[in-house]
C-alpha cells in the first residue's frame, strides 16, 4: 500500500466517522428518544390571523410540484382544512429543516434551534419537517407531539409517517433527502439560498442566517 492510498484512507474514514456524528441516513436504526411527558396532538386554531398557532405537530396533506431552487409548497392537515405553508410563511425567511426523532444529531441541535426562532421571529419561521418510523400518523404524531412538548420546541412540525405515500415526494420536491438533519434556508422570495446537511451550532447557523438576511 503507497503512501498516497494510506493517506486517501484515513482522510475517508475520519470524513465517515464526522459526517456520521453530524447526520442519520433514513436506514439507521437509531434508538428511539426518551419521551418524558405525554400530550395530544396540538391542532390549535386562531381565530385573527392563521388557522394555526405554533408550535404545532400536524399530518403532511399534500406536496407540490418541484422547481429548482425554489419552496416547493406544501400543505398540512389542520382540522378540516389544508394549510398551505407559502401562506404560513408568506414575507418571512424561512428555516426548512428536515429531522426525525429517532436520529441523535437531529435532537442535538434542537436546543439551537429553539433559540434561533426565539430571537428571529419577527423576520424567519422554522419549520421542522418530521420523516418518522411509525407508519401512521397516530402513533408518528403522538411520538412527535411528545418530543415537542418535552423539550419546548416553539416552532411547527409536519410530520411524515414511514408508510405515507408522500414520502417520497416532500423527500424528492427537496432535491432527495439522504440524511437528516438537512436543513434549507430559504429567502422571501422562496429561492434555496443554502443547504445544510448534518447538525450544526447556533452560531454556524446564524452565520448561513445573517448572509442570507444580508447582515453581513
């Protein structure tokens, strides 16, 4: 073996085991959270502006067409009606991020993302998109209901349960999503500014932030 190809093989696997800590392929089979608390599915209403306050955990209703580099809107099953994200966001950046419950990095960089929505409310919205095992919404809602009440996530949930026959196109409207977490950070005018796969800090997420805002 050369020099060149033990080189070629260390930088391989120290990029394996980095990208392993910071993301789940949808085949890992990662263990289950802690859940400590038991709620029912938040579907609030709000009777002055949206049918639907956050934080919410709601069923995956419809995808749209893809357009490249653009939101693909999509909707939400709230109550009787379908919610469209394009108008749940409309004249705010928006924070796209796919996870799941079952993947270790995704609830790492939860508590960041907690704060992110917390300070920028006024000008972005997090979404979290939920790619769940359970292969129907009562049992993937419940599991997600619980995790946002444990841990105070402050922003709306979509959940996609494993047997949806949606998967695969809220997964492909997105340019495929091989692992998770994959977060797009996404401007008013709906364009893709940037991608991000595998966790990350606040601050590196406030850098992606503040050049799409134009802050710096």
């Amino acid at each position: 073996m050369t020099n060149n190809t033990k080189i070629f093989l260390i930088l391989a696997f120290s990029f394996i085991v980095a990208f392993s800590q910071s993301a789940c392929t949808q085949q890992k089979n990662d263990d289950q959270p802690k859940i400590t608390e038991n709620v029912q599915i938040k579907q609030e209403t709000n009777s002055n502006t949206k049918a639907v306050s956050s934080p919410g955990v709601f069923e995956l209703s419809e995808v749209g067409e893809r357009t490249e580099n653009k939101l693909v809107n999509f909707y939400f099953k709230n109550l009787d009606k379908n919610e469209s994200i394009k108008d749940y966001a409309k004249g705010k950046y928006i924070f796209l991020n796919f996870w799941g419950t079952w993947c270790p990095p995704c609830r790492r960089e939860i508590p960041e993302i907690i704060e992110i929505q917390k300070e920028l409310k006024d000008e972005l919205v997090v979404i979290g998109v939920a790619l769940e095992r359970q292969p129907d919404f009562e049992s993937a809602g419940k599991n997600v209901s619980e995790f946002v009440a444990a841990n105070g996530i402050n922003y709306l949930n979509v959940v996609v349960p494993s047997a949806s026959p949606l998967r695969m196109k809220i997964a492909g409207a997105y340019g495929g999503i091989q692992a998770v977490p994959t977060t797009f950070l996404i401007d008013k005018d709906g364009n893709i500014f940037e991608t991000i796969v595998g966790s990350r800090s606040k601050a590196e997420f406030m850098q992606s932030i503040n050049r799409m805002m134009g802050k710096q």
